[in-house]
C-alpha cells in the first residue's frame, strides 16, 4: 500500500506544482459556460426546458475531469523516454501497483478539477439542488475519473509517440464527449443517436451527476450508478491488462 501511495502522490504533487497547468485546464470549461451558457441560454429557455447553465454545468464538469485524466496516460510516454518508468520497472514493485497507483493519481487529480469547475460554475448562475449532494456528486466524478484515466492508460500503453496519442486520444474522446448528452437533452433523440448515447460510458456519468446537482436525470442512478461502475471495471481491467505488457 505505502507504494501505491508514494505513485499517487507523486501524481498530486505534479499537479500542484503546475500552476500552469491548473489554470490552462480551467480555460476550455470557461469557455463553455460563457460561450454556450449565456449563447443558448434564451434558445433554451424558448423550447421550455428551462435554465441552460443550469442544465450545461454538469456536462462541462465532466468534460473538465475527463480531459484531465485521460490526458495523464500521455505521462507513461513521457516517463518511458526520459527512462523513469523502466527505473520502476525495475523497482521491487508490481507492474499492478504501479498502474493502481498512477490510476488512482490522476483520477484524484481530474476529481479535484471536476471541484474546481463546479465551485466556478455557481459563479455562472448554476445553482445546486441540495447542498448534501456535493458528497455523492464527488463519488460519481471518481468514477469516471477512474474510467477515462485507465482509458489514457490503455492507449498509452500501445504506443510510444505523444502526437499519436493525443490524436487518437481527441479521436476517442470528442465523440464521447458530445454524445454524453453534456450539451444537449438525450431525451427525444432520432434511434441511432440514442443508441450511441447508450453505449456511451460517460452518457451516465453526466445523467448521474445532472440527477444529483439539479434534480433531472434521463436513465434512472441506479441504472447510471451500476452502468458506469461496469465500464470502469472493464476499462481498469484492460488498462491493466496492457500496462503489464509495456516493453521499456
């Protein structure tokens, strides 16, 4: 356990060390809130479903965790060419801990971005539901910070150049992004993008995170809950599966 620990520390102390960083991450979320928030809001407000910040704040959150930690498999390349990750390698320490331990990093780390962003978003107009749902909210961005970090593990594990994961990366990522339902209602969608939306693993994150923050939700916690739960065991199951096999 105390390796896991230093791993997932290292992870923390990275990102707090990088002011840049920080701030750079928040830009793009910053950028939906202003631009689509207040751009839409009035479109939205005529179609009857009532305050757009409102209904956005969700899907920019988890926009915000899940760039952030699918992004910090681009650090398993970085180690590899600067010789550090074959420094663990070699270490009296399982190639399991360590990807348990980096998981674990960057998904506290894109949690704590998800944070940053809601506490940004009231700012906005985002108002909460319920002040107690904070606990449970943070619960549901872990889980898809877990997801989308063992995903960036995965693909990080295949491949040793930074531009060929980062395009397959905004390859993967985009489209899951603005099929989640993020910026747009699921319900009343044509078959096909209501199909895609279903296998869309961050469809219910967003769907639990919009349930808890603001009351409205589409497929049912539970159902969200278990099904993203299913998707991140999967994920952290082949991000391990293909970590175990790097060759430094």
């Amino acid at each position: 356990m105390k390796k896991i620990y230093i791993l997932w520390l290292r992870q923390i102390k990275k990102y707090l060390r990088s002011k840049s960083r920080i701030v750079g991450s928040l830009a793009q979320p910053l950028l939906f809130l202003l631009a689509l928030g207040y751009g839409f809001g009035s479109v939205f407000q005529k179609a009857g479903e009532g305050n757009y910040i409102e209904f956005l704040a969700p899907g920019v959150i988890g926009m915000s965790i899940i760039f952030t930690a699918v992004f910090s498999g681009i650090e398993i390349i970085w180690d590899r060419q600067f010789g550090f990750l074959k420094e663990m390698m070699v270490a009296p320490i399982s190639r399991l801990n360590i990807m348990i331990g980096r998981t674990l990093g960057g998904a506290t780390v894109a949690t704590a971005q998800g944070l940053l962003v809601l506490i940004i978003s009231l700012f906005f107009g985002f108002h909460l539901s319920s002040v107690g749902a904070i606990i449970p909210a943070v619960g549901i961005m872990f889980l898809i910070a877990l997801l989308f970090t063992a995903l960036g593990t995965m693909i990080a594990s295949l491949l040793d150049d930074m531009q060929g994961f980062q395009l397959i990366i905004n390859f993967l990522v985009m489209p899951a992004f603005f099929l989640s339902g993020a910026l747009f209602p699921l319900k009343g969608l044509p078959k096909a993008l209501a199909f895609v939306a279903t296998i869309d693993p961050l469809s219910y994150g967003i769907d639990a995170l919009r349930f808890l923050l603001i009351g409205e939700v589409h497929y049912g916690l539970v159902r969200d809950v278990t099904m993203l739960a299913i998707f991140t065991s999967v994920f952290l199951l082949l991000g391990s599966y293909f970590f175990k096999k790097v060759e430094v």
